[in-house]
C-alpha cells in the first residue's frame, strides 16, 4: 500500500482537477470514487459497496430538512409574502440616514429565518431594494453590501440547508447545530447594523436622508400585526418546537412549510402556478445537494479506507500545536477553498480530515461547526467566484465587479470579527444550545 | 454533419426529455407527500398519540427516489452545480470541446454506477432480501431507483457530449 502522505495529494489534487475542468461537483467526486476503488480496492465487488453506500448516505430522515428548508425559501420567495412584510417595516422605519440599508438587513435577517436559501434570499432583497437604492444615490457599500451580508445570513439562521449538510457530514446533533446558529447569525446582523449607522453617519452623503410618506401609528401597529408577526409562527414552527423538543428537527421542517403554505394561502398568495415554480426551484436545489451527498459520501470512506485520515490524524497530533492555532489552519483552509469553491464540496472534502482532529485534540465540535459555517457564509461572498457576488451582478447589471467586490469587503470584516468573537467567549453560541430539551 | 437532425433523432430527443420530466414530476410529488406524512406524523402522534410508525421509514426511501428521479432532468437543466473558473475563460472552439469530453465521461460514470445498480437490484431480488423495518419492504424495489435515475442521467450527458456545438452544422 502507498504511503498516505502520497495519496492523499494524489486524491485531492485529482479532484480539484477535475472540478476546475468542469467536471459537475456530484460526478467529480463520483469519478474519483470509482477510481479510487478501482486501484486501491481492486474493483469488482468494492462496487458493490458502493451502491450500498449511495442508497445508505441518502436514506436518512435526518437529510429530509435540506429539501424542506429550501422549499420554505421558495414559497416565501414565489408568493408575495415577503413583499408584504417588507412594506409594513418599511413604514415602521422614520425618516433616518441609510435607512434602506437598515431596512435590508432588517428584512433579510427575519427571511433568514423563514427561508434556508442564501441564494433565493438575496435575489429576493436584491431585487426589491437595490432599485429604490439606486434611485435615492446610496454608495455600493451600504446597498450592495447588506444584501450580501444579510441575504447570506439565510444559510445560519435556521433554518440552513447548509447546516443540516454539514451535521450530517460531520455527525454533529442537527437541533443542537440549528439552535447554537441562532444568537451568531443574529449578531452578525446586528454588527450590520452598527456598521451602516457609523457609515452613514460618517458621511450623510452615502446615504441621503429623503421625505418619506408618514405613517400614522395605527397604520403601522395594522402593517405589523397584518404582515410581520404572522411570520413568527413560522419560526415558531421550525425553531419554537426544536427547543420544546416536540419534534425533532425534521418534524419541525415539515412543519415549517406546511405553515409557510399555510401563511400563503391565508394572504390568498397561492396559486397552482406559485406552487409549480415553488417546487421546480425546490427540485433542482435538493437534487442537486442530495446528488452530491449520495456519491460524496464515498469520498470520505476513501480518505479512511487510503490510511489518509488516520496518518493526518496522528501527523497533527504528532505536531503539538495549541488547539487555536489548529483551528486558525483548518479555517484558513476553508477560507481559501472558499474562493474558489463551492460550499458543500468543501464540506466534503475537509471535514472528513477536520472532524478526527478536532475530536482528538479536544475542541467542541458545535463551537467548530458554527465558525466553519460563517467562514462558509463568507465564501458566498469573496472573490473571484463568490456565489452570491454573481447574484448581485445578475440584479445590477451595470455595476462594475470590482465595485461589488469592495462593497462586501465590510461585511465579510464583521463576519471575521463575529469568528473571533465565538473563539474568545464559545458561550455566544453554546448558551443557547443547553436550553434545548 | 450536414442536413437536419433525422425524424427517429428527433423523437428519441423528445422521448427523452419527456422520460426526464416525467420522472422530475414523480420527483416533485414524493417531496410535497413527505411534507404532508411528516406533518401528519407530529399531529397523529401528539394530538391522537398514535405514532404512524412506517412515515419514517417512507420517506427514507423518497429521499433516495427524489435525486435519482431528478437527476436527468436537473443535468438537461444544467443544474448540477460545477465551477467554471477556467472552463468560463477559455476561447470558444476549446470550451464546447472540452464541455462535450466532460459530458462524455460523467455519461460513462453514470452508466458504469447504473450497471452495478442493476446488478445490486438484480441480486437482492433473486434473493428476496427485505429491508430490516417495519414495513419489510422489498430491497430491489428500493435499490432499483440507483440504475433508472443514473441511467436516464447517462442518456442525458451523451446527448449533451453528442449534440453539436454552436458554430457546428446543427444547434438545439
């Protein structure tokens, strides 16, 4: 058998071959598991083991939420609810500087938490703010800029497809996960928040202050009780029920989009043709996400069968280094895989080698699981290739990259401080997690 | 290539792009069943406290059904996410050269994983071999998902490796 430090570079640089040829991220990983059985495991009946490793890596109730989450996303986006929600805040908001910009992240933090599609997220706010921003003359970086920021806080706020992808992955409690994301992601939003009202008051002329239509008390307690609070049932559907421990998270899924058609139906926003494109958008997202799980998950059972796991393994410990540090090199790797990739092949292909080394050298795996994720969340927005940079090229057509790409540099700052922050004091997303029943 | 794609072409290419949709449409069905028996699940077992035991198991098996049914018509889509940092950059003729080598050995991969599906399927039905729960399901019927859903995938990455590039005689 070859030496693992051999074949390890040799698996990993093979696939990233294969992805920058443009090789689809599901079949990459499935070429390179046949190859890898064929040569380390003499084909033939190893195959075998393969089908059985595809029916079982998918047959789980527990990879049910990743359709689920996404399609509350969908609904939300498809019928006209979050429109609706959008224009009751938009009059509880007085005449303050950058207040569009607080309106965005206001409104992209509550769809965060009805909705597990960064990418459905930001379209949707991109699509509803970024023109009446124009019009009123905001700088990139406090419209453009909280879009991003807050369109991708969908993937940590639960519900988060993601999250539920990387639990699974890394055999990790997903209730557990799904609740510790809370108080990060709404941290994140509220830094945001900070940020914009330093900018703007800084420098007014980024964000012009402008007449808006007063509105009378009674309009604004009629825009909030009519379209904002009848959201809070939906995530009291998906996180209210998680923490009671009526159900477990992918009972709480379910729930959340019975509720979320519910909520549709009841503002009369439901129609044959919403649930249509609701469901074609659910469809390609989840096959596309269960396709990669059911053949990618062989990758890791490579990585262990090769001796690459174990040798890193003992490699790193060997090492002694402080647990920090490690966890500084792991999320460095992320970060630089991050710009380039794609998040839930990233998710495959490191946390098969994380996962061993943190468990030995002692660090808690929920605390791990969190920072991953915002350094996930930061990947949608760094360049080159940053999802969610190219979402909003899509909305804005006539903005140079370059300024998109400086207008997310902020956010992704706060992003990096708010990882700091959990390494320094864990207990901003462990607190939550112990109130779980 | 000169002269219009034949009449048999042209059906097998609606032949299978209406295999895929239909198989898309089964797909999108099981999802919104699986919303419907799990929420029933947490009514019938809270409110009635009679747990509906085999939902569970159920929906496990769409989980598989719902990629494997989904994959051909996501592929046509081009919906199976890849990255094109190098692929996006590179002068014309090369890229749809390169994009049709790419499709011809994801088909092959496909083809090669829905052949061993076969046999997998083949062998547990002419064992009688169940899956161990509650509903004692018989495990080909399960496992025949693998073979149909990467085989209509093989079917669709030949199409896209044989179908002509933009500037060749024939475009669709």
């Amino acid at each position: 058998m070859i030496e693992w430090w051999i074949l390890l570079p040799l698996i990993i640089g093979a696939l990233l071959i294969l992805l920058v040829l443009g090789f689809p991220v599901a079949f990459a990983f499935l070429i390179i598991n046949l190859a890898g059985i064929e040569l380390l495991q003499g084909g033939g009946r190893a195959y075998h083991q393969l089908i059985l490793s595809i029916y079982a890596s998918v047959t789980s109730f527990s990879l049910l939420p990743i359709p689920l989450f996404v399609l509350m996303g969908e609904i939300l986006w498809h019928s006209n609810i979050a429109g609706r929600a959008l224009g009751a805040m938009d009059k509880l908001l007085g005449r303050v500087p950058g207040r569009l910009s607080f309106l965005t992240v206001g409104s992209g933090t509550v769809f965060a938490a009805l909705s597990g599609s960064t990418v459905a997220n930001t379209a949707m706010l991109g699509s509803m703010l970024l023109p009446s921003m124009k019009a009123r003359g905001y700088a990139h970086d406090l419209s453009m800029g909280p879009i991003m920021g807050s369109g991708a806080l969908a993937m940590l706020i639960p519900p988060s497809a993601l999250a539920v992808v990387y639990a699974t992955v890394a055999k990790v409690s997903i209730g557990k996960l799904l609740v510790a994301l809370i108080v990060p992601g709404l941290l994140i939003a509220a830094l945001y928040v900070v940020y914009i009202m330093i900018r703007a008051k800084l420098s007014p002329e980024s964000a012009p202050a402008y007449d808006v239509d007063k509105a009378s008390t009674r309009e604004k307690i009629e825009g909030l009780v009519r379209y904002v609070l009848p959201l809070s049932i939906i995530v009291f559907l998906v996180v209210g029920v998680i923490f009671l421990g009526v159900a477990t998270p992918t009972e709480a899924a379910a729930l959340g989009c019975l509720g979320s058609f519910g909520l549709a139906a009841a503002y009369r926003d439901l129609d044959v043709k919403r649930v249509i494109l609701a469901l074609k958008g659910t469809l390609s997202i989840s096959v596309m996400m269960l396709t990669i799980m059911a053949v990618a998950i062989g990758f890791s059972q490579l990585l262990a069968y090769s001796g690459a796991s174990r040798g890193l393994l003992e490699f790193v410990t060997a090492m002694d280094v402080s647990p920090i540090v490690m966890i500084l090199l792991m999320q460095l790797i992320v970060l630089i895989l991050g710009c380039f990739m794609e998040q839930i092949a990233i998710m495959l292909i490191t946390l098969p080698i994380f996962i061993p080394i943190i468990k030995a050298l002692g660090i808690d795996p929920i605390v791990f699981a969190v920072i991953t994720l915002i350094n996930l969340e930061i990947a949608l927005m760094t360049p080159p290739f940053g999802l969610l940079l190219f979402v909003l090229k899509g909305v804005a057509r006539d903005v140079p990259m370059k300024a998109i790409y400086l207008a997310a540099t902020p956010y992704i700052l706060i992003d990096v401080l708010v990882i700091f922050l959990i390494l320094i004091w864990p207990e901003i997303t462990l607190a939550l997690t112990r109130l779980v029943r | 290539m000169t002269g219009g794609p034949s009449a048999m072409t042209l059906n097998l290419n609606r032949l299978l792009d209406r295999i895929e949709d239909g198989l898309a449409v089964i797909a999108a069905g099981l999802l919104l069943c699986a919303v419907l028996m799990v929420s029933l699940e947490v009514v019938a077992r809270y409110f009635f406290n009679s747990p509906l035991s085999w939902t569970f198991e159920v929906t496990e098996y769409f989980l598989l059904f719902i990629p494997c049914l989904g994959m051909g018509w996501l592929a046509r889509h081009d919906g199976h996410v890849s990255i094109d940092i190098v692929t996006g950059r590179l002068p014309e003729p090369l890229r749809s050269r390169l994009a049709r080598v790419v499709a011809l050995c994801v088909s092959a991969a496909c083809l090669f994983v829905a052949v061993w599906g076969a046999i997998a399927t083949w062998e547990s039905y002419s064992k009688g071999a169940r899956i161990e729960a509650i509903l004692q399901t018989p495990q080909f019927l399960i496992y025949s998902a693998i073979p149909l859903g990467f085989f209509v995938c093989a079917l669709e990455y030949a199409r896209k490796a044989l179908r002509a590039a933009p500037g060749e005689a024939e475009s669709t």
